[in-house]
C-alpha cells in the first residue's frame, strides 16, 4: 500500500498534462479551420452549413444539457 499516493498523484498530473496538450491541439485546429471556412462562399452549402454549425451546436447542447438533468431530478439513470 505505500507508495500508492504518490502514484495517484503522479497519474492526476499526467492526465491533467495530456488533457492541456489535447486542448490546446483542438484550439489550434479550430483556429486554423475557421480561417479555412471564413473563406468559403457564403452561397455554397457548405457555407450556408458553416454559418449555422455554432446556432446548431448551442441548440443541441441546451437540449442534451435539459434532457440530462430532467432524467437526474426524475431519478432515473442517467446514461
């Protein structure tokens, strides 16, 4: 058994370091891909596509969002 604290810790810091290096990855992709997708016609679909992406996103969010917690206060199992 001893020992087994500090091994703890030393696996909390390396996920807490490969979730940052995971982040920040996304971030930077995200980055570069809006400037890739800010360049499309707006007219095409996939342009039309991209100007709603974020409207969608945050509609399909709130929806998980109020489902997850309807199924919480209700007491059923969550997932």
């Amino acid at each position: 058994m001893a020992g087994r604290a500090a091994f703890g810790i030393v696996l909390v810091v390396a996920f807490g370091l490969g979730m940052a290096i995971v982040l920040g990855g996304v971030g930077a992709a995200m980055v570069l891909a809006r400037e890739r997708l800010e360049r499309l016609p707006t007219n095409s679909a996939l342009g039309r596509l991209t100007a709603q992406a974020p409207l969608v996103a945050s509609i399909a969010v709130l929806g998980i969002g109020l489902w997850l917690t309807v199924q919480a206060i209700g007491g059923a199992t969550v997932l």
